[in-house]
C-alpha cells in the first residue's frame, strides 16, 4: 500500500463514472490532499488529515509530494 500525501491541491472527479456534457465540468477540490494506493489503484482520497488516520494507510510506504 502507498500514501501520496501532502498535495497543496488535490483534483478529483464527482459524479457518475460514465460522464456526458456539464457532468464533464463537475470536478471537487481537496486542499492538502492525499490519495491511497494498493495493488496500482486508487482506493481513497480525502485530505492528508483524513487519510493519515486510515487504518491501512497507518503502515503504508509514504511518498510525500510536498515540493
């Protein structure tokens, strides 16, 4: 498991998997923000606070990305 924490912004998509039209443009933004990886796909994303404080991520290999 890896832990890429500490983005200044984290870009996310909302919504529905399958996207049409204005459901392109729905986009959510996460200041300082950290994403879960197991076995090459993303399994959370949250704020670094919220996923520091994941059970799994607790011994995951941390990549910072500050810088």
């Amino acid at each position: 498991m890896i832990l890429v924490r500490g983005a200044r912004q984290l870009l996310t998509l909302q919504g529905p998997p399958q996207r049409r039209g204005w459901q392109m443009a729905e986009v959510s933004l996460i200041e300082d923000g950290a994403v879960l990886v197991e076995g090459g796909k993303i399994v959370r994303v949250g704020s670094t606070r919220q996923l520091e404080n994941v059970k799994e991520a607790r011994a995951a290999h941390v990549i910072e990305a500050r810088g």
